[in-house]
C-alpha cells in the first residue's frame, strides 16, 4: 500500500513538472514572438518548430493511465462497471478452439474513449496461446460500448486506459484484475 501512495506522489510531481515546463515553454515563445526582428534566423526556425510541436500535442487527445491505487472513486466505479461487462461477455461467451475451451491468463491494456468506446486492446503479455489472446481482444472489444465518462473524469482526459490481466479458468469463468500501470508496462517493455 506504502508503494502505491509512493507511485501515485512520483506521477503527481512528474504531472506538475512536465506542467511547469509547459508553461515556461509559452512564456519564452511569447517573448520571441514579441520580438521577431531581433530573433535570428536559427531562432525562428527553433520558434516555429516549438510552435509546430505546442499545435501537435494540443490535437491530440489526453489520455490517463490508471491502477488500483488512483484515489478518485469515479475512476474506481467505472472500471468496476467496465470489468463486469467484460466478465459477462467472456464467461457467456468462453473461448473455445476447436470444440475445446481454452484456459489461461494474459494482460491487456484496455483504452476507452469518454463516449464509452473501446478505441484499443493493446496485448502486453500473451496467455502462449495466440487463439486465446484473439478471443480475449474480441470479448473485450464486443462488450463494448460501456457508458459514457462521468463529468469529473472528461475534466481530466479524453481517454482512460487499464492495464488488466484476464484469466479464463474451468472454476470462475472469465476473472479480471487491475494492475498498476506502469510496473505491468516496464515489466514487458524493452
């Protein structure tokens, strides 16, 4: 529990730093701008490629990783929704192959868009079965639509993504659980 208080203060100083270098980034832009018969011409070429970048990364959509120790409730309350939809769907629908069912576990990252739609299932460790790691994309991706995000979370992202270990077992159906994030992705990762 100590570890994942850790982790969520680390990711909070690293939100306010990289917030920090943003703001600085347009106060030195504007000083440029104001001034652009004295910037040279590597400057304005510097400029112009800041601008580009600031133009890129406001397009695109901002999108939250998020694990069990995130401390806000609604994030909680949705996943809960979201993984027994999924639960429903993959014990409804057990992966078979071949008129055999198929067991294992294996980890995904489930990305949702704030209209509750399924936007990726990225694979981040397989079951070793190929057939199995498909069919649990699709139970995933079919059982979706999910509902909309609650207004406190589209404040804070337009995407909310997490990292979940599936595990289809003959007891228990399809089980689901949250993983932190960035341990499961570094874990995985070159």
């Amino acid at each position: 529990r100590q570890d994942q208080g850790s982790h969520q203060r680390t990711l909070n100083a690293m939100t306010e730093s990289l917030r920090q270098l943003e703001q600085q980034q347009e106060t030195m832009l504007g000083q440029l701008k104001r001034q652009p018969n004295q910037a040279s011409m590597a400057q304005q070429r510097a400029l112009a490629e800041i601008e580009r970048r600031i133009q890129e990364e406001d397009a695109r959509p901002r999108k939250r990783f998020l694990g069990p120790s995130t401390r806000e409730v609604f994030y909680a309350e949705y996943f809960d929704g979201l993984r027994r939809k999924i639960e429903t769907q993959g014990t409804r629908h057990f992966p078979t192959h071949r008129g055999q069912r198929l067991y294992g576990a294996l980890t995904l990252i489930l990305t949702v868009d704030a209209q509750g739609r399924m936007v990726e299932t990225e694979l981040v460790q397989s079951s070793g079965s190929p057939e199995l790691d498909r069919r649990a994309r699709a139970i995933a991706n079919s059982s979706a639509p999910f509902d909309e995000f609650y207004p406190a979370m589209k404040r804070h992202a337009d995407l909310i993504a997490w990292v979940v270990r599936f595990t289809f077992s003959a007891e228990d159906g399809l089980q689901t659980q949250w993983f932190e994030p960035t341990a499961t992705r570094s874990a995985n990762r070159p």
